[in-house]
C-alpha cells in the first residue's frame, strides 16, 4: 500500500526573503545517512550546492531540472526566485526518523545533546517562533557548511570526514528501528513485486483483482530546506478497497 518504490514523496518551496553570512537564502545543508534524495524542479530557478570529498559543486535549477544525490553528499538548496521542487526520497520513512544530519559546527555535531537542541523545532509555539528557529538552526549549518567547504578548497578533507564520523555516531541507535521501517516498505514492496513476476510467468492473473486507488493529502510542515507539503504515503486514503 507504500508509494511505488517504497519512497516518499514531498513538494518543497525553498525558504527566501532571509539571506544567511554568505548572503545567499535557501535552505539548511545537510546530509542523509542512507537515502538517496531526488529533486524535479516544477518552478523557479535557483542552485543546488553540494559537498563531498572531490569538494564543493553549484548546479543551477529552474524547471524541468531532476537531480539526485546519494547518502553522504551535503546539500543546500539556494533560492534565487520562487524555487519550487517535487522531493522524492529514498527508503520511505527513514528522512523522518532521523536519516537526516545538519552541517552543524564541530563541536556541536560530535555532541548528540547540543546537536539535538540545535536541531529540534518547538512544539506549540507561533509562526514566528518557529520560523526564528528555523533561521538559528540554518545560521548553524551554514556555518558548518562553508568551515568544510573552505576546508576542501584547501585540500583537506579532514573535517568532512570528521562530520561523516560524528553523524554514524548520532543515527546509529536509530539503524535496527530504520530496518523494520526498510523491511515493511521497500523490501516488502520488492517481494511483492518478485510474487507477481512469478505468478505472471505461470499465467496467473488474480493479482489484479486486488488493484486499488489510493491517495495522500498534504500536510504542511516546516522542513529543513524550505516549507513543506508532506504526503503520508504510509497510510494512504484507499478509495477502492
């Protein structure tokens, strides 16, 4: 009943109106753990920033554009004017329980308890509450973000990999309840699929008796690139039981 594929899905207006240190707006650098994350640009133009070990990379977007980047690979979404994207992310829920790590400075990254108090949101407050919040958290990462940077153009890679190291730190009690998540979505979804490839090289139909319209509205959230509108494909609308 997941999303084909077992992915999630989210549309995503990059954040604007505020600039960071650097003077560019957008989103807050980050990096996933073990999902791969997809961007289809449907409006406006801006840049994806990117880090790994080869160093830092600007891709310009604008629509039609459909980028992806897999775990490890830092990522910032710039805004240039009225960026939207269609997120498609790996592993289902993974993103939502934590597969995500911000670029927070050193010594708050190697900390779990100042990384958890840098990154949480509040709960109940206002807008503005929320929205400042979210400005202090990416001020942070940004932070952290051009540290690695400056790094890399110096060819050291030392504080990437000391990010890589302190993130395994932080997911790592996390990993045995991400794979009962993985195995109830994408590995499930790919033995039902194995199931059907058998029964349709036997000549057997009857899967298809079974078929069914499903639907997720959006709920609105605050995300760590911009405002999102999230669809919860794990519990979907089934309009055709």
């Amino acid at each position: 009943m997941t999303f084909p594929g077992g992915t999630s899905i989210s549309r995503l207006t990059v954040y604007s109106g505020t600039a960071c240190a650097d003077g560019l707006e957008g989103g807050t650098p980050h990096l996933h753990t073990a999902s791969t994350e997809a961007y289809v640009v449907v409006g406006g133009h801006g840049a994806l920033q990117t880090i790994d070990v080869h160093g830092l990379r600007e891709t310009e977007l604008s629509a039609g554009s459909t980028v992806w980047f897999t775990p490890g690979t830092i990522h910032r979404a710039i805004n240039r004017a009225g960026l939207e994207v269609v997120v498609v992310m790996q592993n289902a829920g993974l993103p939502e329980a934590g597969d995500a790590v911000m670029t927070f400075p050193p010594e708050i990254v190697a900390d779990p308890e100042r990384y958890r108090q840098a990154a949480t949101l509040p709960v109940g407050g206002s807008d503005a509450d929320v929205e400042a919040a979210v400005a202090r958290r990416r001020e942070l990462a940004v932070a952290g973000f051009l540290q690695i940077a400056d790094a890399l153009r110096a060819g050291d890679t030392g504080p990437l990999r000391r990010l890589y190291d302190s993130a395994v730190a932080l997911v790592r009690p996390k990993a045995a309840a991400w794979r009962d998540i993985w195995e109830d979505t994408v590995a499930q979804e790919t033995r039902h699929t194995a199931e059907i490839l058998t029964a349709l090289e036997r000549g057997d139909g009857a899967h298809l008796l079974d078929s069914a319209l499903m639907e997720s509205r959006p709920e609105r959230r605050w995300g760590m690139c911009g405002h999102l509108r999230a669809h919860d494909v794990a519990h979907p609308i089934v309009h055709t039981p």
